[in-house]
C-alpha cells in the first residue's frame, strides 16, 4: 500500500481517491450510497472524500430530475484520463511485489484472495438484508 501511495502522491491523488476512482472506471454514474457500498467505507468518508475529488476536477456529482433524493457521480475527463496513468503504476506494484513468485502461486493466491472478497461481500450484503441483523436495526455493533 505505502509503494502504490508514493506513487500517487507523486500524481496528486491519495490512496483513497484512488479507491474510488477504480470503482468510477469501472461503473461511472452510480450514487454516493453505491459507491460508499462498492468501497466498502462509511456515507461521510465518501462525502468527504467526493468533495476533495470534486476539487481537484476528477468527478461531479448531480441529482436526477425524477429522483432528487439519489446523488449520482460522474467522472470528469480529468477523471478519465487518470486511468492511463494510474493503473500503470498500481501493475509496477504488483509486479515488484510479485517478484520471483511462481506462476502457479500467483494464480493459488488470486483464487483464495477473490475467494474471500466473495465472501465478505456476500456476508455483508446478508446482514444488511437481513432486518433481524443488529445493524440493520440501527445498532453500533460491527463486525
């Protein structure tokens, strides 16, 4: 994380706008809620953090016109073209991270690594769903 976040700064972008704009590459034009969700952080980290986007040129934020409660963000082509950018030195990290390990530990790790991130997220979308879950009633407690 330190490597891939002094090769940000060295762009302007920090590592948690980064996270969200990998998302916004991916899926551009969703909500705040869903890109809170997608990023796996709290509503006011991702206002905070969408402003400072918003600063710096890389998103805009906008609500529908049959839909004012929703708040949809968009990539600006400042935004956009971080991409050609920044993903090169996110592969350069992973390669020196991934230095002198085999092909097929590479591939082992990948399928835990996704493995696990299935079953966070799956695990998470239940306990919200779930309206006997102690967060879904309103309740501090967190895993």
């Amino acid at each position: 994380m330190r490597a891939l976040q002094a090769r940000l700064a060295a762009h302007g972008v920090t590592f948690g706008h980064w996270t969200f704009l990998r998302i916004l590459w991916e899926r551009d034009g969703l909500t705040q809620r869903g890109l809170s969700t997608e990023a796996g952080v709290s509503e006011p980290t991702t206002v905070a953090a969408l402003r400072a986007m918003e600063k710096a040129g890389y998103v805009t934020r906008s609500q529908a016109e049959r839909n004012r409660k929703n708040v949809y963000v968009y990539l600006t082509p400042k935004g956009r073209a971080l991409k050609a950018k920044l993903v090169p030195l996110a592969v350069e990290v992973n390669e020196i991270g991934l230095a002198g390990v085999s092909a097929a530990d590479r591939a082992a790790t990948q399928r835990t690594l996704l493995a696990i991130i299935d079953n966070l997220r799956d695990k998470t979308r239940e306990a919200f769903a779930d309206p006997s879950s102690p967060r879904k009633r309103g309740s501090r407690l967190q895993s």
